[in-house]
C-alpha cells in the first residue's frame, strides 16, 4: 500500500508536466498563428532557452535555487496545514538581512556570508512566526495575514533599497554592488554556487519531515489537530514553530538571490518567487525529495516562457502559464481524487 | 464641496459588491479563496467587454458579472462536486485568474487601456454607489427576511439538517457560489474602472480586504457596510493624498496603510470572536457527503 | 371563546377518532425485503400500522431496524414488497413523498440548526410564500404545541435549548406538516428519566388523537413495556413476532431479541482497592460557549476500582475528562493525579505521569485517520523511548520505525484488531477494530488511571463483550478506571461505585445496586439528601 502510493505520486508528478506542458503550447498555436510564427519553432527555442543548451540550463537552474529553498520551506509548514502565503515577503526579509550584513559591516567576506545566512534566518523564522502565534493563539486566518504581511516586508524592502540604502550611482533606484569577497563564488558561470544551498537543503529538511519527532507532530497536526493534541502533541507549539522554520528557510532564498545572482538590491529582487513556489510544493505533494524536480520544472517554465518574448510572444505570457501550472495542480489534486474513489464520481 | 466624502465614499462599491459576493458564498459553506482571481477575471471580461462588444459601462458591469460567474462555476465544480480542498482550489483559480488577466491585458489589449468612468449622479457619486447599496439592502433583506435565506443559513449551519427536510445542498451552495462570484466580478470591474489602471502587480490585495471584511462582519450584511466604508475610507484617503502630494510618509509606507488595516481588522475580528458565540457558518470549507444508507 | 371553540372542535374530532381507531390501518407494509452485499437487512416483513396505536420494533444492533425504518421514512427502497398507505399503494422515492403522505421521521440525532430559532427550524425548508409571515409560523406553532403539550417556547435559539426540549421540536417539526404517523427513532437514548416519562405523556396523547407512532428501540424493554401498544421484535432482518404489549413481559421479549434465554446479570470481579490514584477537587469550568458546565465537582477514585459517572449525555462529562487529562482548564478546583497537583498542566505531562485516555469520538479525537496503524498505536508516547532514538547525524530525536511497527504488530495480536498490516492508514478499519486500537494503544503502557468515555458506543455485541472484558482486566491490574457512559446499564454493570452527574454537578454517590428509580431521580436533578 505505502509502496503503492509512492509510485502513484511520481505518476501523477508525470502526469502534471504533460498537461501542463501541453496546456501551455495549446496557448501558444493561436498566439503563433496570429504572429505567424512556427509552432515548432517556438517549441525547439523553449527547449534551446532551458535545457538544450549550456546556458539556457544553465539560466534554468539559477532559477531552480531560489524556488527549490523557498518550496522547502512551504513543504514543512503545509505539511502542518498552516498555508504560508509570505514566502515572498520572507524572502524580502533573507534580502533585507543579507544586503544588510554584506554592505555595511565590516567582517571579512566568510564571515559575512555566514553571517548574512544566520540573520536572515532569524528575520525570516520572525516575520513567519508572528503570522504562526496569531493563528495559534487567536486563530486567526494565516492566508490573508501571511499575505499582507508580503506587502508590508516589500514595502520595507523596497523603502531600505530606495532610501537609506540607495548607492550613490545613477540609475534606477538600487543600491550599491556587494563587495567582491562577500559573493558566492560561481561554479560555471552563470551557474552560482548557491544552487548548491538549494540541494544540501534537501536532505535536511527531508531528515526534519520524515525522521525528527517535530516532523511526525507536524504530520499528526495537519491530519487532525484534535486527535493530535489528545496524544500529547503541543498543536499550538507546532503551528508557531512551523512558521518559524517554514519563514526561516524561505528567507534563504533571499539570502540566495543576493549573494548568488544579483549582487546587490533593486525593487523586485525577490521576483515573485514565493508564489510561484506555492505550486511547485503542492505538485511535490509536499514531498521533500520531489521538490528539486518539480522546481526545475517551474523554473523551466518561468525561463522558457520569458525567452519566448525575443521570438515575438509578448511578456505576460509568463504570468499565464503559470497560472496554467496552478490549474495544473488542481488537476492533479482531481485525479489523484477520482482514482482514489476507484473512479466513481461523487455526487 | 463634497469632496472629503466623496473621498471616503468612492471605494464603497467595490467592498461592498465583493465583500458581499464572498459573504453570501461563504454563508452557504463555500470558501472562495481565489477571490482575487475572480475580480481579476471579471475586471479583464468588463475591459474586454468595453472594447470589443459595445463601450458601454453598464454592459461592461454586466459582462463583469458574468465573468465572475465563469470562475463560480469552476470554483463548484471543483468544490462541490468533486469535493476537492477548497483552500488548494482558491490557490489554483487565484492565480490562475491573475495570470490570465494579466496575459489577456496585455495581449488584446496592448497594455492598459484607459477605460471611462462612470460619471457621477448624485453627490458627485456614480450610479455604481447607489446601486452597490441597493444590491446589499436587497441581500439582507433575502437573507434575513425570507424563507430563501432561511435555507441558505441552514445549508451553511447544519446541511444535514438541511438534507433532512428535502433542501437539496449542493445546489443551494451552486447558487451562492455564482451569485457570490458575480458579485466579485462586477467589484473587480469596478475596481478596474476607479482604481487600477492594469495588472501591475500579481496580486492587489483588494480581494483578501474583502476576505478580511467577511469576518469581521461576523457574515451579517448589515455589518459589511460598516467595514466597507472603513477600508473606503482609508484608500480613498490615501489615494487622493497620493494624487495630491501629500506625504506624510514614505510613499512605500503609504501603499501599505490598506494592508496593514486587513491585518488590523483581522486579528481585532478573531480576538473578539473568543469571546462569546463562533458566528461562522459551521460548515464552512466542509464539503457535503450525504451519508451511506444502510 | 375563540380558543375554547377551537378545542371543542378539536375534542369532538378526538372522541370521533377514537371510535375508529382500532379499525383504521393506516401503514401496510408486505413482503418487504432489502438486500446488501452479504446480508440481507431485511427479510419478507409483514406488518400493520394502526391510526391511534404505539407500535414498537425492538431489536439489538444489526436486526435490520434501520433498514426497514429508512424503507418507511423513503431513504431507500425495497428490493421486494409493497407499502400501502390509507389502502392505497405507495411508492416512496424520497423523504419529501413520505413526509407528503404524511409519514414523518423524529431523528435520534437531532436534525437541527442551533443557531436558529425554533420557529425558523419548524419552517425549513417548506414551500412557504417567499417572505417568512412570522406571525402566522408562531400561531400555528403554538396551537401544535397546545394540542400535544409540547411545551416550547417558538422564539428561543435552538442551542439554548434541552434536549428533552430539542426533541420536541423534532416532533412539531413533523406535525407542522400534516404527519399522522411519526416514526422515532431511538427516542429516549438522550433524555433523563424525567423527560422520558414527558416523552411518554406526549406519544400516549398523539395516539389519542389518531396518530400512528412508531418508536424503533434497541433494548430499553421497559420503556418498551410502557409506552407501546404492540410490539414487533426483529432478529437477523425478520419478525420474529408481533405482541400486544399487555399480553408480553421483558423475559419474553428479551429471548425474542437474542433468541435464547438471557441473563440480566453480568458477572462482576471484586477486587481489594487501593491507594487513591485520582482526586477531583471542587472543579468548576467553562464550556466552549463560556457557560458554566462543571460546578463544583469533588470525587475521589482508588486504584483497582471502576467509578462509573452516569447521566445523560451534555451534562459536563466530555468537560470533566478534558479538565482530567490537561486539556481544558479549570476556572476552579484542583485535579491531582498520584498525589501530585496536575491542575492546568498540558496534555502530555499527564500523559506521562501514566493516564490513559479513551475519547467519546474515536475518529475524530482518538486518532489520525491518515496516519498508520502503527503511528496511531504510538500516538501518545512516540517521544518516548523506545520509539525514538539517537540520530546518526543530526540532533534532537528521531523515531525509530523499526521499534514501532514491531511494538504494533504485538498490539495488533494481543487486541486481536483486524488489519492487513500496522502500515495501513487506521481509517481504513470498522468502527470495533478503531477502539480495540484505542484501548490497545491505551492499556499498553499500563496506566495507572484510565479514563473510558462512552468505550462501546456503536459497537457490535462482539467488540462490546471484549472490550468490556478488558476493562475488568485492567481493573485486576491495579488500575483505576473512570468510566462514563451514557449507556447506563454498562454502568451498572461494570462499575463499583457510580457518581451520577447532572448539570455539571456531582448529584450523589451509590452503589449499583441501588434501585434504578433513585438513579434516575438523581440523574434528573435530584440530590441524594432528597430522593424518596
């Protein structure tokens, strides 16, 4: 039966990427038609721009890093049920702390990395952990709270980059470059060697969810907090230490994006991230050793479909696939409902 | 001479229509977690509308409506009938319905086009206003005046109790489900026409103030106006101050006032709510399984 | 004068109906049979409804009386076999054709919107003009209740209501619609002996006035012997027979029931009691709506000792095990457990200081559906060793599988639960295999203290027997056992000393062998000092 269910979540994982992948060209044919563009054409540049060639992979997996650090992150507070919404704004606070750390102290580069790594973990588990006590004590809803708390981050984050912390260069508002010593060093360029951030946090947070007591009670609270709490499980203390752990790890990816592939602050560093990693968890099916697969496949999609404005598909086209790829995911929810049900339709 | 009242007052629609949309949904048992999706798709159908169809704003509004209904039925389908996890759901058609907007917006319509307003009547407020309040007294008055009501309270409450008596369920649901989305849709279009002018961000938050409205009103319409004129209130200020120069801080700080206000009422709700009796329909999020007869 | 024509009228209608009484059968069932996979439910039965009759069907758990009751209320359809109503053939598709002829269903559990009002509840769902004319729902309202004594007031929430009081709104509900037979379904497993006899004033009257009542009891054979007029007795999906009650006594519809000659008695252990493991004192608390549930309750409980709280149910037993095992704070009183203060402590310390838990709702409080077999048989100690380990990297704890599936699979054997394996999620095991779970994963770590809420509800005869059986085992083993139930014969049967409960007070202490009577004053609301 467990055995059973593991190749049917990979099954299904398959399944997604064909729909998608389907749905999206489906949207392309009349786009193409109406341009005059070769559907094929299209199709072999998507591929060229992503995986083909060194650079386009190259490109696709810088884009894995942030997504991977942030689904992983999402993985252990959905796990509890606690729908965190402010990746996007934990991420805005990894940044807040390492452009912070990088810029203005003066430690040698080593120490600021790891320094920058520690306070945007602790900004990052803060910033969660509030929405995670509101929940715990006063029930309140963490979907909208986590969400309006991206705004607010942003909007500091943005205030810090545009004020105090503006550079002196012209341009558009940005702040000064990080310092040479305080960059990850780059394995290929423009491969980062923050991807590798990304996968030494799989094992752990695989360890965390499926081996650690705290995983078993994250488990245990988001099947049935009730039953949880009459076996001894603090349900309230999960909610809170979920956020924590969950805004923590998602602000890494901020960390990631400065250190690893900007270098420096400019308004919309954290480039939606923490919503596009929403689907790339839930088609993992929360599943931590999935997640690396499912966000090459986002990051596929977001590289691939923003390539395609040099060939004539006009840019919002990301925006669309990407809610194809939320739909996507509802879809495999469907299925996977339909088959459990033995393929009955309830009524 | 109307001005600071007209400032307050300008958003009112928008609440209301959404707030109420969401509430007569939700009142029945049915999450609608993609609400920004839905105002966004009923605000790009209305554009759509005006530039393809007729430029008329009436059948914008209508088209708006209309559109919201789209996402109503996909939001029942996958809730009611297939029962899937309406949180899942909502996460799947609010993107879904952002993106496509956004897509659409800038595809067939090259970028953001200016779309008229509606022009004012009465109190330099536009028939939008008026109408806005009329559709609200109508909902209160079937919610708590008619036996229509009664049976949409039950169904939120108790849908055994509900199915007992012969009420069919899930179609009541399917009906407040639509209803409630063609409300929002016609909020987004509205929401369109005053305020954004395109689909800059991916998210504008006007969707989940109505969300945080709902609770606060405890489901009862009477309590929404009251909401809606506070969130009015504060972005109709904000605006104007914007427009005027005023800056009495930070621009970014400024953007954020709504926003840090749904977290207020938010949270100010759910304290209050611990004290005294859970006004929230008990069914709620809970899909209706008619129990196997033996 | 208006109201007195009213009820001449209505007096003169009575008097004509009851000269017709005995000749009217107003529900004719023949040859009804039901199949399901692998039983057949019900079994070519034949019977006879009259206007103005009681007409009880007794049988135990799985005779086939829902079937046949959801048959007669429209729920589902007959394989074979035929309703007649008033003579003519009937076909009921749904409730809504049986409620139209006028055959109305009183649930056992309440089909009610608590946050409505009782005129609201009475009305919905009825084809009525689309604005609710209040007035005219609450006249008629009160001239129902008038002519049944149904005692209610139309404008009171449902959620402030009794269930004695709740109840009766179930049946207006059903009068409100023309019903002239009323089926009810379990009718007194929720009331006090008190309102069972109101319940009974109430039927006898319906009956008076020509209505055709049919309660379907599980084996309350003395109320059976009450309030009925005939009684028919079903076993394995047949009519075993049908008696008018005065001509029967409960010896013979007891073997009627269960087919062989039952004894009443169930052997019981005395065992020698020890130190006090358990002491309630002067707890008082909060429901969830912030009402006052627990005033004051004091009561201490000794190991190797059964302490049965009795009463019906909603009188503060669900709080009073939340206050005991840390999961509701008392606002007064304290709670200690082997000598120590646990007042206020969380779960898990009480958990392990080595007390055991069994919760009314076994799916929804009791385990995680989704989990494993294994996962729930440790839910309560899975922190503890030997279930969790040392990692090999890492820090904290990690849980050691290997430990768990073998220590479950020794449950699963010793319990005899009927499953595949340990790995299967535990919502996939029947209702009796789901508390053999819970009382393993209970009993395993041989608690000190044990708390049983309702342990049999809704269990088979099989799963009722051995978990009774092991109940009295663990009283052998030293420990202290609270037992509350709402099934007060377990009670008694099971219990050395039984506290009855009511309204969040302690009324008094007896012991079983006290005349049922007695208990039932107390359980209604009178204290031990003023029983006759």
């Amino acid at each position: 039966m467990m055995f059973q269910k593991k190749t049917r979540g990979i099954l299904l994982s398959l399944i997604f990427i064909f729909i998608t992948f389907f749905g999206i060209f489906l949207c392309l044919l009349p786009i193409c038609q109406s341009k005059n563009l070769s559907i094929v054409e299209i199709f072999n540049y998507f591929l060229y721009s992503t995986i083909t060639s060194p650079s386009g992979l190259a490109q696709t997996l810088m884009k894995t890093t942030p997504l991977l650090i942030t689904s992983l992150g999402l993985c252990i507070a959905f796990k509890a049920r606690v729908w965190n919404i402010g990746a996007e704004g934990q991420i805005a606070f990894g940044v807040i702390a390492s452009l912070g750390t990088c810029l203005f102290l003066p430690l040698p580069g080593i120490i600021k990395i790891i320094l920058a790594i520690v306070f945007s973990l602790l900004l990052g588990a803060a910033w969660g952990g509030v929405a995670g006590y509101l929940k715990s004590r006063w029930s309140v809803p963490e979907i909208p709270i986590t969400l309006m708390q991206n705004f607010v981050a942003l909007a500091l984050m943005d205030f810090l980059i545009a004020g105090p912390w503006l550079s002196s260069q012209p341009g558009y508002a940005h702040t000064d470059p990080l310092p040479l010593d305080a960059r990850l060093p780059y394995l290929a360029y423009p491969l980062n060697s923050s991807f590798l951030l990304g996968i030494i946090l799989v094992p752990i947070v695989f360890w965390i969810m499926k081996r650690s007591v705290f995983g078993f009670q994250l488990k245990a609270t988001g099947y049935n907090p009730i039953a949880a709490n009459y076996g001894g499980i603090n349900v309230k203390k999960i909610i809170v230490m979920s956020m924590f752990v969950s805004g923590g790890i998602c602000a890494l990816a901020g960390t990631s994006l400065v250190l690893g592939e900007f270098f420096f602050g400019v308004k919309g560093v954290t480039g939606n991230y923490g919503f596009y990693a929403i689907v790339s968890t839930l088609i993992a099916r929360l599943d931590p050793k999935l997640t690396p697969f499912t966000s090459f496949f986002v990051a596929l999609v977001l590289v691939g479909t923003n390539a395609l404005t040099l060939k004539g598909i006009p840019g919002p086209f990301v925006h669309l696939s990407v809610g194809i790829l939320f739909i996507g995911a509802v879809l495999i929810f469907l299925l996977e409902k339909v088959i459990e049900s033995g393929g009955e339709k309830n009524v | 001479m109307y001005e600071p009242i007209v400032a307050i007052l300008s958003m009112l629609p928008i609440y209301i229509l959404g707030t109420n949309g969401e509430l007569l949904s939700q009142l029945s048992g049915v999450y609608n977690i993609g609400i920004e999706g839905v105002m966004a798709f009923g605000a790009i159908t209305a554009i759509l509308s005006y530039n393809f169809v007729a430029p008329n704003l009436w059948i914008s509004m209508l088209v708006g409506a209309l559109g919201g209904v789209v996402f109503g039925v996909l939001n029942s389908i996958l809730s009611i009938h297939f029962k899937l996890d309406q949180i899942v759901v909502g996460f799947g058609l609010w993107f879904f319905g952002i993106g496509l907007a956004g897509f659409i917006q800038t595809t067939f319509l090259g970028g953001a086009p200016p779309i008229e307003r509606f022009s004012a009547v009465l109190f330099d407020l536009d028939p939008i206003f008026y109408l806005s309040i009329v559709i609200g007294i109508i909902l209160w008055i079937i919610i708590s005046k008619t036996s229509l009501g009664l049976t949409i309270k039950a169904v939120g409450e108790n849908p055994r109790a509900a199915d007992s008596l012969g009420i069919n369920v899930n179609k009541v649901r399917w009906f407040c489900v639509l209803i409630g989305c063609a409300l929002i849709g016609m909020s987004g279009a509205y929401l369109y026409m005053n305020y954004l002018q395109g689909f800059r961000t991916m998210v504008s938050g006007f969707g989940w103030m109505c969300f945080a409205l709902v609770m606060f009103a405890r489901w009862r319409v009477l309590n929404t106006f009251v909401g809606a004129t506070v969130f009015s209130a504060i972005i109709g200020i904000q605006t104007r101050m914007q427009v005027a120069g005023i800056m009495i801080l930070p621009v970014e700080f400024l953007s954020v006032l709504p926003h840090i206000a749904v977290i207020i009422v938010l949270v100010a709700a759910c304290v209050t709510a611990k004290f005294g009796k859970s006004a929230m329909p008990s069914s709620l999020g809970t899909p209706y399984i008619k129990e196997a007869v033996y | 004068m208006f109201l007195n024509r009213e009820r001449y009228i209505s007096r003169k209608k009575e008097k004509r109906m009851m000269s017709s009484k005995n000749a009217e059968k107003i529900l004719v069932i023949k040859g009804i049979t039901k199949r399901f996979p692998g039983v057949i439910a019900n079994d070519n039965i034949n019977l006879e409804f009259r206007a103005g009759e009681v007409h009880a069907i007794l049988g135990e758990n799985g005779a086939g009386k829902t079937t046949l009751m959801n048959i007669l209320y429209g729920l589902i359809q007959p394989d074979e076999g035929e309703i007649y109503f008033k003579g003519k053939k009937v076909v009921l598709k749904s409730p809504q054709d049986a409620i139209k002829l006028g055959i109305g269903m009183v649930h056992q559990h309440f089909m009610l919107v608590p946050t409505l009002e009782v005129w609201e509840n009475v009305v919905l769902g009825l084809k009525t003009k689309t604005f609710l004319d209040k007035e005219k729902i609450r006249k008629k309202i009160l001239e129902i209740s008038n002519e049944y004594n149904l005692k209610i007031d139309p404008d009171a929430k449902i959620w402030q209501l009794s269930t004695g009081e709740k109840q009766r709104v179930e049946i207006i509900k059903m009068l409100y619609r023309g019903a002239r037979v009323l089926i009810l379904d379990e009718p007194t497993s929720m009331l006090t002996p008190q309102e069972v006899k109101e319940l009974f004033v109430i039927v006898k009257r319906m009956a008076k006035r020509g209505l055709a009542v049919i309660p379907f009891i599980t084996h309350k054979l003395e109320e059976v012997i009450q309030i009925s007029d005939v009684v028919t007795v079903l076993r394995k999906g047949k009519v075993i027979g049908t008696v008018r009650t005065k001509d029967t006594n409960k010896g013979e519809l007891a073997e009627m029931m269960v087919g062989r000659k039952v004894l009443f008695k169930v052997p019981r252990y005395r065992s020698k009691k020890g130190r006090i493991v358990l002491e309630v004192k002067n707890v008082s608390a909060l429901s969830d709506k912030g009402i006052q549930i627990l005033k004051n309750v004091s009561f201490s409980l000794r190991a190797g000792e059964i302490l049965g709280i009795a009463g019906v149910a909603g009188n503060g037993q669900r709080e009073l095990s939340e206050v005991i095992t840390g999961l509701r704070k008392p606002t007064a009183g304290k709670v200690i457990i082997l000598g120590e203060d646990v007042t206020g402590r969380d779960p898990k310390e009480i958990i392990e200081m080595g007390v055991g838990f069994i919760p009314e709702d076994r799916k929804k409080t009791g385990l995680v559906l989704d989990l494993s077999v294994a996962e729930n048989l440790v839910l309560r100690n899975h922190f503890q060793y030997p279930f969790t380990k040392k990692p090999k990297f890492g820090f904290g704890k990690v849980l050691d599988y290997g430990e768990i599936i073998k220590f479950a699979e020794k449950l699963i054997s010793d319990f005899q639960i009927i499953t595949p394996n340990s790995t299967v999620p535990v919502g996939y095991l029947s209702g009796g295999n789901l508390q053999r779970v819970i009382l393993a994963r209970e009993l395993s770590f041989n608690p000190k203290v044990l708390i049983a809420c309702n342990p049999t509800a809704g269990l088979d005869v099989g799963a009722t027997e051995f978990i009774r059986r092991k109940i009295m085992e663990q009283k052998r083993k030293g420990t202290g056992i609270l037992l509350v139930s709402e099934d007060l014969n377990e009670v008694l049967s099971l219990s050395d000393r039984i506290a009855i409960i009511f309204e969040g007070k302690i009324m008094g202490t007896v012991s079983p062998k006290t005349k049922i009577e007695k208990i039932g004053q107390m359980m209604a609301g009178v204290e031990l000092s003023r029983v006759e």
